[in-house]
C-alpha cells in the first residue's frame, strides 16, 4: 500500500490510498480545480452513478443527486431502493459517485495535419466520500423534500398535502443516505491541447448539430 498527495479543492492536500481508491486519469490540461465549476457542472447533470466495492467486486447504481455546497464543504444526497443491496455497503465503506455528460464525438476533419485521428471530447466528475444512512423520518422527509424542489417542484405542494401514513410506509421502501465530499477530481477534455484554428473548427461544427451534446460541448469549449 502507498499514497499519493492529491490537491483538493476543499483542503490544502488529502492523503489518497491507492489501494483504496481510483484515481481518474487527467493530463494537466485537461484537470479542473475550481470547486464552483465543478459543482456547478454536478447539479447541472445531476443523474450520477455511485460505486462501491463489496467482497472485492465493484457495484454501481444509476440514480439521480442532490449536491450542496456551503462554503468549502460539498454534501451528495440521494436514496436507494430498500432492496437494493448495494445499499448495506454504505457502512464505513468510501464511495464514487460519478457525472458525466455531455459528451462528442471529434472528428480529424477539423484537424490541420492530414495525419491526425479521431478522438472525444467530454466532461466528468469524480466525487468521492463517505456516506452516511439517514435513518431519522425526519432527516428522510427533508431529503426527498430536497430532491422534489430540485427535480418536480410543482409536485412538492401534492406531496405536502399527502397523509403521513402514506409518506411514512414510502420511506420505509427506501435507503437514504448522505455523502460529505472528501474530494473531487474533474475532467473537461474540450480540445485544450490543439490549436485555436482547431478549436475554433471543432466549434463551429458541433454548434451545428442537432445534437443537444454536441451543442453542450460546444458550449463548454468556449467558455
């Protein structure tokens, strides 16, 4: 076992195992330390997938976040299925939760040297952290609060309205939980190592397309 120091945003440096944790491979001009961006961009595309390891094997679950900031700290919440057993490994047990999107396929049309290849352009977040089971019907209730104003607010005034003992038997066929961030590693591969003839090319062409990714990507690039 050996560690490494990774420059997080949140604090001066963090002690990374990596024998217990992934480390996301990110040239310098691709890396993106600023913590506003990076969580901007997460509760933009806030459908994650969140990983964890059990008995040596890795299991994942697509669902959807909350993601706060207060000041340097960043909070993920969310909810399992009760049947899901992913859900008993968030016990003492360090977590990823990954955003990505939008993404784009770049060809070497828009290149200067004929001998040029294809590539992708895209963004992604690695958060990693450790979770805790929100087993309070109060802690519970603010999470789903949270996540119908993020998601449907015209649905929380129905929600408000429903009886409690509806809620209650709701909350128990789920596994709240809450991750406070120990660090974040993101990715915005958007051409940065080519030209600006190049760049601007790439622009032009994925602004283009009726692809909305495309579009986002795009965006991204001219910022």
């Amino acid at each position: 076992m050996y560690s490494t120091t990774y420059h997080s945003p949140f604090k001066s440096e963090i002690e990374i195992s990596k024998s217990d944790i992934i480390i996301m491979y990110i040239p310098k001009h691709f890396e993106n330390t600023d913590t506003g961006d990076i969580v901007a961009f997460m509760q933009l595309y806030s459908f994650g997938t969140i990983v964890t390891t059990h008995n040596e094997h890795l299991e994942a679950t697509h669902i959807p976040f909350v993601i706060e900031q207060d000041g340097n700290e960043v909070t993920i919440t969310s909810h399992f299925a009760k049947a899901n057993p992913q859900a008993q490994q968030l016990f003492d047990n360090e977590v990823m939760v990954i955003f990505s999107e939008p993404h784009a396929y770049i060809s070497p049309k828009h290149y200067e040297k004929e001998q040029s290849v294809p590539t992708w352009n895209y963004i992604a977040v690695h958060a990693y952290g450790k979770a805790r089971i929100i087993d309070d019907q109060k802690g519970q209730l603010l999470m789903m609060e949270k996540m119908i104003n993020q998601y449907d607010t015209a649905y929380l005034n129905q929600w408000n309205n429903l009886p409690d003992e509806f809620k209650t038997k709701m909350l128990k066929g789920i596994v709240a939980f809450e991750i406070k961030v120990t660090s974040l590693q993101a990715k915005n591969k958007l051409s940065q190592n080519r030209s600006q003839a190049e760049r601007d090319n790439i622009i032009k062409a994925l602004e283009k397309s009726a692809d909305r990714n495309e579009v986002a990507v795009a965006e991204y690039m001219k910022k």
